[in-house]
C-alpha cells in the first residue's frame, strides 16, 4: 500500500511515488508537497501492498459483477478484460476488483486525501467509455462507497481518484462516508468498472503500478498488555513487567516514574516489553502514564498505578454527638498509606448517621435521630492492610423550651394551668423568674395559680440538662380586665369639611385594640383611639366600634351620616297650558340626605312633591313668581322662577281668500296670540306672514304674470307659542282687477215701433254688471255677462238721456250717459190711382206703421177724414178711400196719421167730373184700367227721414260701437 500524489502529468506522479514509498519503508511518511495531493494506493508496485487482490466472481444471477471477465497481471500494470457480450440478460459489463488488508489500512497514511488508480490505456476509444466506483469496509464493518468516475478511451490513459471530501463541485467524486467510519482501519478496498453502454462491446484497460499481490501486512495499532496497579512492598526489592504489541513494534514511553523504580524495555517483530524494578524505602502511592505507539497509528495509553503500601493506625478523639446536630462529628483518625477508608458494612450506627473518611479523620456524618448509647463498629485502611475501628458514642440532646406563648389571664380568677414542655436528653427541668404574684411554677413545668396584681410581666422561663446550655423562652404573662366601651350618639357630618375628633373611650387592662366596621371614605381609626378625617363620599353609615383585649370585647354600634347642603340647580321658567294637566317639572337638588321641597305661589292646580315635582293642571291664566325650598340637616336653598299659564294660540283665517294683484293686502287678526310666531308655507308671491306692534298678519302686494289673470293655491299656515300650537290652510286666489270701461257713442236715434235688440257690453275685471236707468218708453234692460241687451221697441218719439252703470268693486261705479232720439216712423202710402174724381172710390196701401197702430187718413188741403184703419203685424194697412162728392177739383194730399204721431202722405188730384170724355185720356184710362199712379213718398215734417237714411245712420253707430269695444246692436223691423 502506499500514498501517492495525483498529477496530470506521468513523470511526476512516478516521482512522487518513488517518495513516498522511501518514506514508508523508513517508517515514517513523508509529507507531500503542498502544491500536490497526496493519493492513497492499493500497490506500490514495489513490494508493499495492502493485501490479496481478488477478482469478484459473479453469482448465478447476477449482473455486478458480469460473467466472463479475465484480469492478467503484467510488468507495471495489471490488465483487465470485461466481457459484456458473453451474458445477452446483461444490459452492461462491470468487473469487480477487491483487495484485502490481513490486519487494516491507514487510507490518510502520509495525509492521503483521496484514492486514486491510473490507468495507461482503455478500449474502446470512446469518450465515457466506462464508469468507475470504490467501496471501502473498515473493521467495525462500515461500509463507504463513492462512484460515477469516468474512464475515457484511448491510449493517453488517465486517473481514477475518489476524494474524501468534495473539494470542488466540478471537481473528482468524493466518497460518502458513514457516520463513525474508521479511515485509519480500513479492512478491504474494492474497484468496480462498468461499461456505459449496452451495445455488448468488451471493454479493456491497464491500471498502472499494480504488482503481483505478495500479501505483506500492513501496520497494527498498539495494543498494551498490563495490570492496572502494581505493588511494591517497603523494603523490598521488587520486579513487574507488561508488553504493548503492534506492528511495527511499538515504542514506548513512561512518564511519572519514581527516582527509586528503574525502567527497562525489550523489542521484538511485534511486541516491546516494559520492565520496572525497585525497593521503595517509603511509603507511597503514585500513577504512572504509559503511551506505546506505531506509524500511522493512534497511540495506545494506559495509566500504571504503583503503591507501596503502609500499615493502618488508628486512634479516637470524641464520645458524643447531639440529636439532629448535623455532622460531621470526628469519632477518631485512621492513617495509612494509600488512605485509609472504611471497608465492609458498619455497625451500630444511630439512625440518621453514616461513618466516613474525611484525609484521615474518621467521621460521623449526617445528623443522629435518636438519642442513646450507641456501639459503633467498622473496619478501616486499604487493599493491603485493615485495623477494627470500635468506639462507643452517646447521643444526648440539648434542652430545648417549646415556645410559651405570652398570656393575657384576668385578675382575681384561677388560670387554666399552663404545661411547660421541652425536648433533650437526659429530660430537662424547668424554672422560672418574675412570675406574676399569685402564680407559681412547679420543676416538671406546671404554671398554676390565681393572679392578683393587674400588670404586664416579663417572664423567662428556663430548661436544664447537661448535654449543653440550658434552654430559655422570655414571655409577657399580663393580668388585667376586659374593656368596657362608653356610648357614642350619632353624628352628621359635611363633606369635605374635616371633622372634629370622634373620641371612643374604654375602660380595661391590657388597653383593648379598638376596631372599626367599614367607615365612610376619608375617616380613618387613629391611633388617639378617635374617628378623624375628612369625608368624602356622601352616604349613611352604620359604624360598629370594637374593643378587644385578650380578656374579651365590648362593641358600640352608631350611625354617620354624610352629606352636603342642598344646591339647587336653576329651573327654568315654565310656560304651561291653561287647562291642559303640564310635563312635570322637578327641582333638581344636590345635597345629602336627599333634600325634601317646599314652594310658595303656585298657580292654582299646581302642587309641588316633598320630592320637588310640580305637577297638575292649572285652572287660570297668569304668571306666578314661584319660589322652591331644598331643604336637607345640612342647610336649606331655594330658587325662584316663573310659571306663565297661558291659552295655546288659535289660528283664525277663512277658507278661501281673493287676493287683487298688485294691491296692498292685509288679513289681519289671524291669531289669538299675538307673542305666537306664526309661519306659512305656499302663499302667492309678494304675499307674506307679518308680525309687528300692529299684531300678525297675512299682507303684501300679490303679484301676477304678464297675460295672466288669476293664480290659485293652498296655503299651510301654523302658529307656535309657549302654549302650544295650531295650524291650518285655505285657499287662495290672486285676481287681476280692472275697473270697468264702458265706451258708447253719446247718442243713439231709433224710430218708434221699432223692434230693438241692442248689446251693450263693458270691460273689467272682475267682469262688470252692468244696469241702465231710465230708457225710453217701450225699451227694457235685460242683462247678461259683462253687460246685456236693451229690447223691446219704442213708442214715443223724443230725446231721452239713459244712464249706462258699470259695476265690479274695482273703483267706483262708472256711468255712462247716452242720449236716445226717438223718430217717427216714415210712412209709405201707395194710391190705386194718382188722378180721382169726386165720388171715386180710392185703394190706399201703407206701409212703415207700427203694427197694431191706429191710422186716420185725411184729405187735404182742407182735412177731411176720408178712412181709418189698422196697421197689421207688418206694419201695413189698406183701406178704401172714397173721395168725396164736395171735393174740388185740383191738387190735393191724402194724409195718414197714426195715433204714435207717425204721418204720411202722397199726393192726389181731383179732376172735375166731364159729361165727355176723350179716349185716351189719362182719366178715362185710370177709371177704366184702375191701375195704380205711383205717386213719391214724401214726409211729412222735418222730423221724419227717408227710410234709407235710417239705415245709414244705423249703419255708422254700429261701426263707432265696435271701434270703442262696446258692442251694440240695433234691430229694426218695418212693415213693407
């Protein structure tokens, strides 16, 4: 075996390994340069190997390794053939090669970091061609493996190496190494190469340096041979010898070897033998350290003790020990040489104790838990000499008093005797000083008696045994009385305000501890034995006062109280609803206790609670000054106010309201509180709710959008006061107003018996009425919208001046005069013939007469009523007219008069009567044809116009009627 260094370039890794197998074969590795590792190997090729180098046969069915594989051992290196296409159920040839250490390896001999095979050549000439990996077993069984180093073909060879540790992670493979792996004894290393490729091609490869095997151990750690204490008696000359083996043989060192002792030492193949010699004239007692080593191995050690052994002398000091007194206690000494210790079982020991060796004393160690007399026997000293150890120990214990509790015990009365007791052995007695007078206390610890003298007395009492010094208790024995508390009266007290001393006198002896129940905060129990403080917390409290003594208590039970003087908060003045049962109103008072009320000048119906709520329902109207008492033990103050009793305001508005645009608007008196504030919602522009000296009302100035002349709404209007409140609605309407406008011409001519119907019409808003006073006899007033209609015809002729009245609440009312010119009628006669004689009988036809008319026609130019008739319902008459006999001849007028005064005429001529008539004459033809001789019409006075100017002159007054927008209408009707 040998460690080499790893180099990519042959000559110095032959070089390297020429050093180090030099360094082995001298014993010693040299180390490798720093530059280079240093690889471990199976072979040197020179001689040194690391066991028997054997091929791994395959099993039946296995493919690692494959069959058929063959290794030839050459000069210088060691050539291998794996055979992959013998097998066809293997994918992949592999070859196993193992090498086995008779004893182990140091696989980190010379500081080796990796192992490492060189091969000169592999086949095929293939990059990858093989894969390489190592498993190593120490000698405890452990295995390490490492694989996957590649081995590339072609004749430039290469190296097979596998780290110890992964230096680099591009770097060699390293081997994974169990937990406890011994490198430094590996038992066997072993080598598999497998193909990478199943095409079954056979692959071979030469590793360099690897020689026949000549199965040479390998080096052996050192094992040491000897006893763990040697004896060398005193003056005695004496020998010991014991070995170490390993191979090479060990050396050895000692260290620690007495002057008197000599050492000697013998080398063989394998072992080294250590002599030591001596005759010690004294006693002792010493270790020796004893290292053997070998190359590259861990050093064995192993520490060699040499006694010169002494004789045991023993001797006693102490007798006693106290009960429980913890140890230790020196019953005596035992000297030697080793020390001397206690051997085998003791005996008669006291319960709670051990013997032991502290240097040489012997000691009882623990504490005793029984007092005694005790035989104690043990054997001392060491492996090679003893001494009996007897001795005999009392166990005594100290008097120790139990405490005595200090005593309160009431004069003149016989005690409950009291038992002193105390521990210690042999038992202790007792005794006592200034005790009480009366009382007397007895060697075994009895305290009896009668006291007689009130007072506090120091005693001490004292227990005695000889075990040690003496035991004592000091306690106060008090005589006396129990106490007696003085009555104490309940107290009131103010917060905040300290108080004076509550004082709490007793009476006995010892003096009473004085204690309280709970007290109101800010009082405390002082040690004057009084309540002092200053309250803070309101409340009522029942104290209850404690004195006690040791002879017994007394208690006191009385009552604090604390509080405040009422404050009153402010109440607010109150207006409240005549009739109506008010909200309560409660007086607020601070104070404790609780203040009760009192109040003057209530309004009838009102009362006030002893708790301050002013209640009921008032019955009159008025204010009150009213004036409320808080009133507590602690004092008293009082608020004054006002309660107004009052009606809830009443809201009086119509229904409806016309409001005229853009005129001043005033509805007064909406409330029946004036101090009510009034609100409304929904009033017409301009229209508001006003509130003044003068009261409230709905006023303003209403307006209206161009072109429109009426708006309506509903207005919402509500009135609130401290009494309460009302609201309601109503309709309103904002109006244009217009006065009324009537335009007539100032004079209208009609004709009697004509039938009239004429309009008259007038503007305004609202829409006028109109009236019309004194009209011609025969017309009527009829009226209708905005105006009406005169009817009816005229039947008297004449000026008549009628008045037009025009009425809609805008303004005055306005008259209109008009005149009315009643005509007659124009009459139209017609005559059968325009020439008569005397006696001729005559038709007249007339037309233009009122009907029904009375008509009388006379004959002119003296009048000769010739006919009478009445007109029909057309105004038409015809009568026959005879003319008379007298009539002279010439040119005469037939007139027709009616009895309305209308006329008309035409005119006639009267020839005289012939004897001889010539044919053809114009008399002749009218007597014998009897046509009519059309004859003009003509009136007969001033007064009356022709029927076409009548029409004309209507024509014109009704075209100035609907010029100035009064209508008027005219309807005359005539007989034809």
């Amino acid at each position: 075996m040998r460690t080499k260094t790893v180099s990519k370039q042959l000559p110095t890794i032959i070089a390297a390994v020429l050093l180090s197998l030099v360094a082995i074969v001298g014993g010693a590795a040299a180390p490798a340069s720093a530059a280079e590792p240093v690889a471990f190997s199976v072979d040197d090729f020179s001689g040194k190997s690391m066991g028997d180098l054997t091929l791994v046969a395959p099993t039946a069915n296995s493919c690692q390794p494959s069959h058929g594989n063959t290794i030839q051992q050459n000069p210088g290196n060691l050539q291998i053939f794996i055979n992959t296409h013998l097998d066809a159920s293997c994918d992949l040839g592999s070859i196993q090669l193992k090498w086995t250490a008779p004893v182990a390896v140091n696989i980190e001999q010379g500081g080796a970091d990796r192992i490492a095979f060189q091969y000169a050549y592999a086949v095929p000439d293939e990059s990858g061609v093989a894969s390489a990996g190592i498993r190593l077993e120490d000698i405890n069984g452990l295995v390490a493996t490492g694989g996957g180093m590649p081995i590339n073909g072609g004749s430039l060879g290469g190296t097979i190496q596998a780290l110890y540790v992964q230096a680099d992670p591009n770097g060699p493979r390293a081997i994974d190494f169990p937990q406890h792996f011994d490198k430094k004894h590996v038992k066997s290393v072993t080598l598999e190469i497998a193909a990478t490729k199943n095409d079954n091609q056979p692959i071979q490869l030469a590793l360099r340096g690897i020689a026949e095997n000549v199965a040479l151990p390998g080096n052996l750690p050192p094992v040491i041979h000897a006893e763990d204490t040697y004896v060398f008696p005193v003056d005695t000359p004496t020998e010991v010898s014991f070995t170490a083996t390993g191979t090479p043989f060990p050396s050895v060192a000692l260290v620690g070897v007495a002057t008197w002792l000599d050492v000697g030492s013998a080398a063989g193949s394998s072992e080294t033998k250590v002599t030591l010699s001596g005759t010690p004239a004294d006693y002792a007692d010493f270790t020796i350290n004893f290292t053997a080593s070998v190359p590259n191995e861990d050093d064995a050690k192993q520490d060699i003790r040499i006694v010169v052994p002494s004789p045991v002398d023993v001797d006693y000091t102490s007798t006693t020990a106290e009960l429980d007194e913890e140890g230790p206690v020196v019953l005596g000494t035992a000297s030697a040489t080793p020390a001397a210790g206690i051997i085998g079982a003791v005996s008669g020991l006291p319960a709670g104790t051990a013997l032991a060796m502290d240097g040489t004393d012997v000691v009882l160690t623990g504490a005793p838990t029984e007092s005694g007399t005790f035989q104690i026997s043990a054997i001392v000293g060491h492996d090679w000499a003893t001494q009996s150890f007897e001795r005999t120990l009392v166990v005594g214990e100290a008097p120790e008093l139990a405490a005595v509790d200090s005593a309160v015990v009431a004069r003149g009365a016989a005690i409950a005797q009291i038992d002193l007791s105390a521990t210690g052995y042999p038992a202790p007695m007792f005794s006592s000083t200034d005790l009480p007078p009366g009382l007397s206390l007895s060697s075994a610890g009895a305290l009896t008696g009668t006291p007689t003298t009130n007072g506090d007395y120091a005693v001490t009492f004292t227990a005695t045994n000889v075990m040690g010094e003496d035991s004592q208790q000091n306690v106060i024995i008090t005589v006396g009385n129990g106490p007696v508390l003085a009555a104490i009266d309940d107290v009131n007290l103010e917060r905040g305000f300290e108080i004076s001393r509550i004082a709490l006198p007793d009476s006995g002896f010892p003096s009473s501890v004085l204690t309280t129940s709970e007290l109101p905060d800010g009082l405390s129990l002082t040690d004057l034995r009084a309540i002092e403080g200053t309250p803070t917390t309101n409340g009522i409290t029942t104290v209850t006062v404690t004195a006690t003594n040791d002879l017994g208590l007394d208690e006191k039970t009385f009552k604090v109280t604390v509080g405040d003087a009422p404050v009153l908060e402010r109440i607010a003045n109150a207006q409240v609803v005549h009739g109506e049962p008010i909200d309560p109103i409660s007086a607020q008072a601070s104070g404790f206790p609780t203040p009760t009320f009192i109040s003057t000048a209530l309004p009838v119906g009102l009362t006030l609670s002893a708790d301050g709520v002013i209640e009921g329902t008032p019955t009159a109207t008025g204010l009150s000054l009213v004036t409320v008492t808080a009133t507590n033990v602690f004092g008293s103050e009082e608020q004054t106010f006002e309660i107004e009793v009052g009606d809830p305001p009443v809201l009086t508005l119509p229904s409806a309201v016309e409001i005229v645009a853009f005129g001043a608007y005033v509805l007064g008196d909406v409330v029946s509180d004036a101090d009510a504030v009034v609100t409304a919602t929904g009033l017409p522009d301009g229209i508001a709710v006003v509130t003044d000296a003068d009261g409230v009302r709905v006023s303003g100035t209403a307006t209206l959008p161009d072109g429109v002349n009426e708006l309506t709404g509903t207005a919402e209007i509500s009135a609130v006061s401290d009494f309460g409140s009302d609201a309601t609605s109503f309709e309103w309407a904002v109006v244009r107003h217009e006065a009324p406008v009537v335009t007539l011409p100032t004079e209208m001519r009609l004709t009697v018996g004509d039938d009239v119907d004429l309009s008259i019409a007038a503007t305004g808003l609202p829409a006028p009425t109109v009236t019309l006073e004194d009209l011609p006899p025969g017309l009527t007033w009829v009226p209708g919208e905005s105006g009406g209609s005169i009817v009816g015809s005229p039947t008297a002729a004449g000026s008549f001046t009628a008045n037009v009245i025009a009425v809609n609440g805008v303004g005055g009312d306005v008259r209109v005069p008009v005149t009315f010119v009643v005509g007659q009628p124009v009459i139209t006669l017609s005559l059968s013939g325009a020439s008569m004689k005397p006696g001729d009988s005559l038709e007249v036809s007339g037309s233009g007469f009122v009907p029904g008319d009375t008509v009388a026609f006379w004959l002119h130019s003296e009048p000769v009523l010739v006919a009478t008739g009445t007109a029909d319902a057309l105004g038409v008459l015809r009568v026959s007219v005879v003319i008379p006999q007298d009539t002279p001849a010439g040119d005469h007028t037939l007139v027709a008069v009616a009895a309305t005064g209308a006329t008309g005429s035409a005119p006639l001529t009267v020839i005289a009567v012939s004897t001889t008539l010539t044919p053809g004459s114009t008399a002749e033809s009218a007597a014998q044809g009897g046509a009519s001789v059309p004859t003009a019409s003509a009136p007969v006075a001033d007064t009356l116009s022709s029927t076409g100017g009548e029409t004309y002159q209507f024509m014109a007054v009704a075209l100035i009627a609907l010029a100035l927008g009064a209508s008027l209408q005219v309807v005359r009707r005539r007989h034809s």
